[in-house]
C-alpha cells in the first residue's frame, strides 16, 4: 500500500529533524530510513523542508545541490561541518554513523 504524499513528507521532516547540530546525512539515508528514494526526499525538502534543518541532508558524494549551495554550505559550516572543495567531509559527520 502506498502512503499519501503527505505522511511521506511528514516522515522525511521527522528524520531530517532528528539529525543533530553538526552532522550530515544524505538524500539515501534519509530516503532508506523512511522507505522512499532520494528524489523522494529532494522534493519533499525543497517543497516544504523550510521548518527543518534542510541543509543537514547532502548528496552521496557530500555536495550540495546547485540552487542552494553556497547557503547550504554556510549553514553547514556555521555549524562547524568541516567542507573541503565545496563537499562536506562525510567520514567526519556522517548521521546516523555506519
């Protein structure tokens, strides 16, 4: 059975809420954790994510998205998420750890 648009949505926010100051996830992550793909979480976070902490969640390769990323990474830097070359450290900061 598929669950509504907006309890996926609700889902995603949850989780994303639950990463703390300082760490990272990515869109998988997320997307695993809550049982949809990342493209799932992308749009769930740039249709509503703005009362979340958005820009705690990366790519895989610990970038950030083109429309949001010289913000994002200040956030994240704000926070003291060590960036190299416009990615975030992943091994570092990643949330949940492996």
């Amino acid at each position: 059975m598929t669950r509504p648009a907006a309890d996926v949505d609700e889902a995603v926010f949850d989780v994303v809420e639950s990463i703390p100051a300082g760490r990272v996830s990515t869109y998988g992550t997320v997307g695993r954790l809550v049982g949809v793909g990342p493209r799932r979480v992308a749009r769930a976070l740039s249709q509503g994510g703005a009362a979340v902490p958005w820009y705690r969640v990366v790519r895989a390769d610990g970038s950030a998205a083109e429309p949001v990323r010289t913000r994002q990474l200040a956030l994240l830097a704000a926070e003291g998420v060590p960036v190299r070359n416009q990615r975030v450290d992943l091994a570092a900061v990643r949330w949940p750890p492996d």
